[in-house]
C-alpha cells in the first residue's frame, strides 16, 4: 500500500492518465476490485479518458482485429485474425505473452512482427489494451512444469499422447520445440514426424508422476502428418527402410534430429538429419528438410497431401531435399 502510494506522489500532476491510475489505485485499495483494468475504465469514462493502448491500437492492430477486438477485419486476409473479446489467445494472456506475440509476429501467419514498428513502451500499452477487450481474463499461470522456449530450441522426450481415435500412444516421443513457436511431434521409434504445432511448447505433468502420464501438449495443432499415423519415408529396392534415433541438436535457429536407416537385412545403410520450418508469407507451410547420406540407391514416399521437393528416387551419395506440408488448422 505504501509503495502504491509514493508511486502515485512521483507523477506530475494534472494528466488525465494519471488520474485514472489514482481511480484505479483507489479502486485496489478499497478492495472491490477483481479487474483493475476493466474498473478504471468505467469509473472514469465519465472523464473520456483514453487507454493509453488504444490510439496504437486503432493505428496498428484494428484493420484486422477488428476495432471492438472482435477478429473482423476490415481488410483481406486469408485467415481470420484473433478476436481478443473470446479470450482466445493460443500463445499465452499474460501482458508478457500478449508483448511477445505483437513484438516477433506470427512466422506463417498474417500477423506481423512489431518490434521495428513500436516502441517497446508502445508494445506493452496496446497490449495491455488488447487484454481490456475480454470481460473476464484470468491470468494464465506458468508453474514450473511448464517447458517455454526462448531463444534457443528445446527439445523434451517422453510419451506423447495419442493423436486420436484409434491411434497409439507414443512411448519414446520427441517434441522439438522453437523458438519460432512452431513445434515438432516426433515418434522416437521408429523416427517419424507425426504433427506440427503453434503456440507454447509443452508442460511435463510426468515429472510427478515418474514417467507414467504423457507430456502435455500446449501447442495447437496446425498439421498431422498422415493423420497421425505416417507410412515410412524411404525404401529400398521397394522394402521400407527402419529408422533408428542417434541424435538431437539444438545449437542452431531449428532444432534437429538424427538417425540411421537401417534395411531388412539390418545393415545401417544412411544416415539422416532433419529439420522444420515455416515458410514465411501469407499461409502457413512447414517445410522439412533432410540432409541425407546413403550407401544404397533409395525411393522416397512422400506423405499423403504433402509435397516432395527434389527427385522421389535418387542414386547413393549425399543428398538434400524437403517435403512441403500445407497448414490444415490455421485461424481459430
Ligand atoms: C495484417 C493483419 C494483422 C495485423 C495488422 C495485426 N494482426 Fe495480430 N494477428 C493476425 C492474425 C491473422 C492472427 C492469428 C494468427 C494465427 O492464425 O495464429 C493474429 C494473432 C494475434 C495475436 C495472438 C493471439 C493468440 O493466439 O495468442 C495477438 C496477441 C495479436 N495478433 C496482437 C496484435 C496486435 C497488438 C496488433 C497491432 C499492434 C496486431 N495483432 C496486428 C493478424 C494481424
């Protein structure tokens, strides 16, 4: 309550912004207040005081969230932008989460990257703002379970859920997980990519557990490959060929993952590294890239809806190549 106080005496007198701060201060004080940013509003529209948010808002955000914040643009876009009033924010509420989206953007989609655009001041007002447009937003918490990419990949293995009906678990999973919010479901074993996701990365509710119950996935899905349930990616001499995890990298922009190919005679055969990335442009594509070195001539099967870049059967040797999957879940 102190340190509220002093905070008030440090301002200027006389702006309208800060006469709101002291009505929503009074607001804290007094008790009867569940959403201060809500009750600042109204106690003092009788003042017309503005949210400090709303002119960048209006300038920035509004053509396609829409001026109420409903997710009605005014302009074409090919997928709908959020609308703030559902609450529906799939990278975090927190004014933290809310800053981050509006200052890198969302690689794949529509929505641009501020950070050369808006002050970092700037970036926290409309943020704030954005967050007034929901009647009730419980803040969503962090606990210490959850695993958040910064700057860095990170990549966390245990059993992932099942993608569906009908569809396995995935004991010996590999999440990989960037700092693009774009993350990977791997099956470990055989090595295969299953999904792709968008949003935060994931949350161990194994850890108390001893391994027993699966990661919990926090990411939206934006692709399954396959539906969940992919065929093999190479053959030889038509015969599926096993893939064996050797390794994971995240030293780079994108996380990586390494494995042998082994045939049916069991002889490693090759080996693979691959890796994801969104395209950047108006709709949301994956690439995945492969660098692949193999002692046999070998055929790729590329997956169902997805598209091969390169020739679908090449000599032995080094090779590079990727696959294009298409977006199936964008917008919300
Ligand atoms: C050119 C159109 C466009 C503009 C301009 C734009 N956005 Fe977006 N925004 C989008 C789209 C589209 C999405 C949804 C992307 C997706 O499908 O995940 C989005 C998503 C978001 C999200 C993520 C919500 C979530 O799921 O967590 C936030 C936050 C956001 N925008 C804030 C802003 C702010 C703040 C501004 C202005 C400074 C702004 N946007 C300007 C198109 C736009």
């Amino acid at each position: 309550m102190l340190l509220l106080n002093s905070q008030v005496l440090v301002y200027p007198k006389g702006s309208m912004r800060r006469i709101s701060l002291i009505f929503a201060l009074i607001a804290l004080i007094s008790g009867c207040s569940d959403n201060q940013e809500q009750d600042s509003q109204t106690k003092t529209t009788s003042q017309e005081v503005v949210h400090p948010g709303q002119e960048t808002y209006m300038m920035y955000c509004a053509q396609c969230h829409g001026v109420t914040g409903d997710g009605t643009a005014t302009i074409q876009i090919d997928r709908p932008a959020r609308s703030f009033i559902d609450g529906g924010f799939s990278f975090g509420n927190t004014i933290h989460a809310i800053s981050k989206t509006t200052s890198s953007g969302i690689p794949g989609t529509p929505m641009p990257p501020f950070a050369d655009v808006l002050t970092p001041k700037e970036i926290k007002d409309v943020s704030e703002y954005v967050r007034t447009f929901a009647d009730v937003l419980p803040e969503a918490t962090l606990d210490e379970t959850e695993l958040v990419v910064h700057t860095r990949p990170v990549v966390a293995r245990g059993l992932l859920p099942s993608l569906g009906d009908g569809l396995e678990t995935h004991p010996r999973g590999v999440m990989i997980g960037n700092p693009d919010r774009f993350s990977y479901e791997y099956d470990g074993n055989p090595v295969r990519l299953l999904a792709i996701r968008q949003g935060p990365f994931l949350r161990r509710a194994d850890w108390g557990n001893r391994g027993g119950s699966a990661l919990e996935l926090l990411g939206r899905i934006v692709t399954t490959i396959e539906k969940g349930n992919p065929n093999p990616l190479f053959y030889s001499e038509g015969k599926a060929l096993r893939t064996q995890l050797t390794s994971t990298n995240v030293s780079g922009t994108y996380g990586t993952i390494s494995y042998n190919l082994i045939d049916a005679n069991e002889k490693h055969i090759g080996d693979v590294t691959e890796y994801c990335k969104p395209t950047t442009g108006v709709r949301t594509l994956v690439e995945q890239h492969f660098e692949v070195t193999l002692k046999t001539p070998f055929e790729i099967k590329t997956p169902e809806g997805s598209i091969l870049v390169g020739a679908d059967k090449l000599p032995s040797g080094r090779h590079s190549f990727k696959i294009v999957h298409a977006s199936v879940g964008g917008g919300s």
